[in-house]
C-alpha cells in the first residue's frame, strides 16, 4: 500500500471563497471604472494608486500576501494565488491591493531578512502603501541580465559605511520610489544587497526608458550609483549572501507574476467571447465557426494548465521548500501561455482587438514583456533542462553502483 505524504486539494476554503468573490467585486466595481484614468506616462498615476488603495483597505482586501502584523490578510502562498489571478483581471487590481511588483517582492524578501530596524524603517510604510520601492539588479551590457555573475556594481569599503558604484538600468518603479534594493560586488565579499534612500546624494534615475508595458508606478529607469556613500546599517543580511537572498525573492516573486498576468489574460478570453458571441460572419455566428472555437479552446486550456502549475509551486513554497525548480516550470510556461491567450482573443477579435475599443491592445503590449523580465523563457528552458540532464546521470551513476 502506497502511503501519500500530502495532497494538493483542489476544493477552496469557504473564507477564501468569499474573499476571491469579493475581489472580484471590487475589481468589477472600483478597478475597471477606474481603468480610463489610467492613460499617459510611465505608469499608474500616484494619486489614482492610493485612492484605490484606500478603497482596498475599505473592502477588506489590502495586502493578501502581507501578515496580519504589517496589515495584511495572512494568506499562504495558494491563498494568495487565487486573489492575485483574481486582482489581475483588472492592471489596477494588483496595484489597488498592494500586491504588485517590484513591491511585493521587496516586502517577501525584507519581511524574511530585514533587522528590526530596517522594518520599521522600510518594510512597515511599504506594506502600508504609503511608499514604493525598487530592485536594482540588471545592468547595461557587459553587465548583469540573465547571468548574475556578470554583476559589474561595486561596493568598497569606506570608514563606518560603503561606497558603492555603477549602472542599472530597466529598473522597474526607480522614478518616484522611496528606496531601492541594490545588488552590488562588494569588496572582498561578493554579491551583498545595500538598501539605498532615493534622496542619497550618489544615487540618481538618469531617465525613465520608453516601453511597450506601462502598468508599472514610475516605468522602468537607468539609474546611477555615483560614490553613494552608505552606511553599515544599509547591508540588508548579511555580507556576501546577496546572491543567495534573491533566491529568497525570486521563486515567490515569479510566480506572483504568474498570477497577476493569469487574471489579465481571463480578461483577454473573456472579452473574445463576449465579442464572437454577438459577432455575425459569412452566414452565422462568428463563435460557431471551427478555427475560432479552437482559439477559444486552446485559450481555456492554456489558463487551466497555467492555473495549475501555479497552484503546484505554491504548494511547494508552502511546505517550506525553495521550489526554485517548480517556479521556473510555472514563469516558463505562464509567460508564453498567456502571450497565447491575449495573442489568440486579438485574432478573433480583428480590428477590435488591436484598437482602443477593448482592452485587448494594452494587454497585448502589457504582457509580451513577461516572456523577458523574471528570466526570458529560454534561460529557463535552459536552466530545466540541465536539471533533468544532471538528475538523469545521478541516476544512472546510482543504478551501476
């Protein structure tokens, strides 16, 4: 008799049933209305943010992934799959109920290692929406993208504190955050996180680039770090574990963006079949027509298969385990899968899908860059197939012993 350890139970808590109906609601009546505000520049407007945000902690749904202590709503991480896939059915959702990136990744990963000083001082007016932050890791080539190891930022040694110098760029949310997280080399250590105040003399947002996204508070900036001069205290850890921290920060945060993009592309098949259900072509029904219903298919299972790889890395992070091979599974597959869905409701949906009439052409232009951020698809191809290759001659080294 086989005995099973655990299981993954597929039937949802009465409370988190009621709080997934009740963000839809709210998303129904509060974020959608308030999505023709949401026009122009590099991001959601400041003042539009908290207004929602406020009306998030109205309806009781602030925070779902922050603990009761910083105000939250104490979920797991499957809890808090199901309300990010159900706050991302609007691009306002996640930023009405704080739960969008870089912040909520900062937050995970400063709740997990941050000193009390650093949370009172960082993570309490974070968790409370009352600031935003960044992460400043990517460089410009030769520097750091999608091999850390090419790091090129610096951080010296310099009386009480440290210096630190060098180029990032692409940092999501740099232009009006209150501090960043910076991955920098430091001397005779390695890879070591600095918090960094934006009012740091030596610290500046050189531009804000021009993208195809713009569902992101202050866009995506090239940032100077100029003879910033920090303290002691600004080491967030330890020294020379940086690396190994944004392991921390890095399953969970793919996959939040997992969820998030998951509800917008429900959005994306929703509206498709809305419009081929109204929609008459060459004698009929569009929807009755065989290559549409087989979009429209092929949509459902994409989001029914995302769903569940989700659901599975979850359940990995909430038995205490790294899952850093399931988050890779789920951002490789999520990341291509909705591009597919939102790709296959614009097709059906012609001249509509890529107007303004709808909200097939933002999304569009919202999602194709998760296929890059949180590791193109290929680097994580990649990194999944050598562990198969190196778990296939584990194997066969065990079996001829």
């Amino acid at each position: 008799m086989t005995t099973v350890e655990a299981v993954i139970d597929f039937e949802l808590e009465p409370e988190l049933r009621e709080l997934r109906e009740r963000v839809a609601e709210f998303v129904r009546e509060v974020a959608i209305p308030a999505e023709p505000r949401d026009v122009g520049g590099h991001g959601t407007d400041e003042g539009l943010r908290a207004e929602l945000q406020e009306e998030a902690k109205r309806w009781g749904i602030f925070g779902p992934q922050l603990s009761e202590e910083l105000g939250g709503l104490g979920l797991d991480h499957r809890g808090t799959a199901v309300i990010l896939e159900e706050c991302g059915y609007s691009l306002l959702g996640p930023q009405a109920l704080n739960c969008a990136a870089p912040d909520e990744g900062n937050m995970h990963m400063l709740d997990l290692i941050a000193s009390p000083a650093q949370r009172q001082r960082y993570l309490v007016p974070l968790a409370a929406g009352e600031i935003r932050s960044s992460f400043s890791m990517t460089e410009p080539a030769p520097g750091t993208g999608s091999d850390p190891s090419m790091l090129r930022t610096t951080a010296r040694r310099s009386g009480s504190g440290w210096v630190i110098d060098g180029r990032k760029w692409f940092i999501t949310g740099a232009e009006g955050a209150a501090f960043t997280i910076c991955m920098a080399l430091a001397e005779g250590a390695g890879a070591t996180m600095f918090l960094v105040d934006a009012e740091n003399p030596g610290f500046r947002v050189e531009r804000v680039l021009e993208a195809t996204d713009r569902a992101f508070p202050g866009g995506h900036a090239e940032v100077l770090f100029e003879g910033c001069e920090v303290g002691e205290d600004a080491v967030l850890g330890t020294v020379g574990e940086g690396f190994r921290y944004a392991q921390v920060r890095l399953a969970p945060a793919r996959l939040t963006h997992c969820e998030r993009w998951l509800g917008a592309a429900r959005r994306a098949l929703d509206f498709a079949l809305s419009y081929v259900a109204g929609r008459e072509a060459f004698g009929g029904p569009l929807g009755e027509l065989g290559m549409v219903q087989e979009k429209l298919a092929r949509s459902l299972i994409e989001i029914e298969t995302s769903r569940l790889l989700i659901w599975r890395c979850a359940w990995a992070l909430d038995r205490g385990e790294p899952a850093k091979h399931e988050s890779s599974v789920a951002k490789a597959h999520v990341a291509e899968a909705v591009n597919r869905v939102v790709d296959n409701a614009v097709q059906v949906c012609g001249a509509t899908g890529v107007s303004g009439e709808g909200p097939l052409a933002r999304l569009l232009n919202e999602l194709r860059p998760f296929r890059i951020y949180d590791g193109p698809t290929e680097t994580h191809l990649w990194s999944i197939a050598r562990r198969q290759l190196r778990a296939h001659a584990a194997a066969q080294a065990a079996a001829g012993s």
